[in-house]
C-alpha cells in the first residue's frame, strides 16, 4: 500500500534508509541537503528538522526568502519511507522552469513497480485541496521513466525548456459556481466591470489603478457587448501584488445550450508570468462548477494563448473541415481526469 505521510522522527530509521540508497544523488521533494547529515544525525536536531517542514506548509508564516508554502510528504510502503514528495502553492521564477508545482523522488529499491505513479497521484490530490490546478510538473528530458510517470498521471507536455520537460497536469479542484460577484483567483481579482466603468472606459478616461494601456481594443469590444451586469459581463482583472486593473475576463453571453465561451486578454506589461494561466483556470473552473462546458477561440497565430489553453487542458476542435488560415480555432476543454497529450 502507498501512502503519503508527513515527515515525522518515528520513522528515522527508515528515512536514514532511503537516504542511503540514493548514495549522495540528490533527494528530490525532501527539503533535505546531504551536508546536513551530520548534523540531523543528532536525534534532536532531526525532530527539529521535521518540524521546519512542517511549517513549511503554513501560509501563515514568514518563509526564507526564494522559498513558497509547501507540503512536505513522505511516501510510504506498506510502512517503509520509500520516497518524497514536495507540493508547493506557488511557483518562482526558477520553479516555473524547473522544479514546477510538485517534486518528488523514489528510491533506486522501490523504482518499476507503480511507486511513483500512486505517489503522484496522492500528491495530484493534495494538491487539488490547495486549491491548484493546473499544477506544474518538470523532469529532466532524459529522465524516460519520470515522463512516464506524469503522462501516466495525465500530464500535458507543454514544451522543454534548458533540457528539462514542462508538464501541466489538471488535479479536478474544486470551485465555486459562477455569480454575479467577484470571483477570487491565487493572483487576481475578477471584479465585474459596472456600468460607470464601462462609460468611462468607451470615453477613454484613464481610472487610478488602471494599467498603462488599459483598457486595451479588446476589453472595449466586451463592454461594448455589455448590458446589464451579470454573471456572464466583463470583469476586471486586478492583480493582487499591487493592486492595478491589467486586463478583463468574461463570456461572450450567457450559456447556449449548456455551454459558454470565454474570452480574455492582457496588458502586455503583464503577460508572460503566468497570471492568465490562473485567472483563466479559476474562471474555467467557476462555470464548470455551474455545470456548464467551456470554450474559447483564438487566432492561428496567438502561440501564447494556444499554451495557455493547452495548459488547462483545452484541445483544439475544428468543426468539420480544417479552418482556413484566417480563421479563428475553437478550442474545447477536457474535464479533469481526462487529460492526455494533442
């Protein structure tokens, strides 16, 4: 049986173990570094040590710089430490390239028989508790059996990036239905745009807090469509880090037989960090909550937002023949559970 449980000193001996058996490689999702050894081999030195990982996991605490909210986990089989696993809330810089939402090792003895998978897949749940999805998975290019792992596990191999492969995964977190207020991402919030707003912003008045180049010709398409505001209006979105409106999210209308479009859009100064890949995640998630499916459109050549779908686990859909080169694609998204390679 595997199982993941939190890094306790009870299971010392098993975990000095599995340390033994990487034979100085490193302990990937461990929080441990071989230069500590000698150190955490004072009993009480290790209890503290796995107390710091468990407050790792508080969002309430002050973290070392570089470092962001994770939960340290054990992998267990039938009760022997075979593996780690690290499930992070967010992801730096450095995390985007490499490292991604979740890390995990297992040792060389317990390699080839499902281990990693059933790991994973625990850790897929954690996770999806967080409140994360999609989440971020990486391995080293040559690393065949990792790949497998996460494909096994429905990871979509976005792109490789300095040897290292990028895999989104979908975890099924759970969401509250879409309603006419705001709806609250880990980055942003999605504020319904008002009538006042929308007024000013066809003026072209310029609001404190608005970014530089907000609205864009996009956003000023959507409020034109705008009525009364609903659930299915524009919204603004306002980045949490400091504040200031850099784009909108919204539906092309209220559901037609059950299902909903969605478009969206940017300031540049504000693209490129991964804030779309969770507006739009968490505003996916809301209508699918309402039981509703969800689709969008783009231009052949918007790349950018080709990987941000794909990420979530939209597909392209041509209905029927291959669109021409000047027509727009549909995208589709599969549910959770159901996400393979295009």
């Amino acid at each position: 049986m595997i199982e993941l449980v939190r890094p306790t000193a009870d299971l010392s001996s098993s975990w000095w173990e599995l340390v033994d058996a990487f034979d100085g490689e490193t302990v990937h999702g461990s929080g441990y570094r071989h230069a500590d050894r000698e150190l955490l081999a004072d009993p009480d030195a290790f209890a503290e040590w796995v107390d710091w990982l468990g407050r790792m996991e508080r969002t309430d605490v002050e973290l070392p710089e570089g470092r962001v909210a994770s939960a340290y986990r054990w992998v267990l089989e039938d009760g022997r430490v075979v593996g780690t696993v690290a499930i992070r809330r967010d992801l730096t810089p450095a995390l985007l390239v490499e490292g991604g939402h979740i890390g995990y090792a297992v040792a060389p003895f317990a390699r080839r028989r499902g281990v990693a998978t059933a790991a994973l897949r625990l850790a897929l749940a954690v996770a999806a508790a967080h409140g994360n999805d999609p989440v971020l998975v990486t391995c080293d290019d040559d690393n065949v059996g990792s790949a497998r792992t996460v494909e096994a596990c429905g990871g979509y191999l976005e792109q490789t990036i300095k040897g290292h492969r990028r895999y989104w995964v979908r975890t099924g977190a759970p969401a509250e239905p879409i309603g006419a207020g705001p709806v609250e991402s880990r980055f942003a919030r999605l504020v319904p745009v008002t009538r006042e707003d929308a007024d000013a912003m066809r003026r072209g008045e310029q609001r404190p807090g608005w970014a530089p180049g907000y609205p864009r010709e996009d956003d000023l398409d959507a409020v034109g469509m705008m009525q009364d505001p609903d659930a299915w209006s524009p919204r603004h979105i306002v980045r949490r880090s400091d504040g200031v409106t850099v784009g909108t999210i919204g539906c092309f209308g209220p559901p037609d037989g059950g299902v909903v479009e969605v478009g969206y859009g940017l300031v540049e100064q504000a693209r490129g960090g991964g804030l779309m890949t969770d507006v739009l995640g968490t505003m996916v998630r809301s209508l699918e909550a309402a039981g509703l499916s969800v689709v969008a459109h783009t231009e052949p050549g918007n790349v950018p937002s080709h990987r941000v779908l794909a990420r979530l686990g939209f597909r392209r859909s041509p209905e029927g023949e291959e669109p021409g080169p000047d027509a727009e694609w549909l995208w589709t998204r599969a549910r959770a559970g159901a996400v393979t390679g295009p």
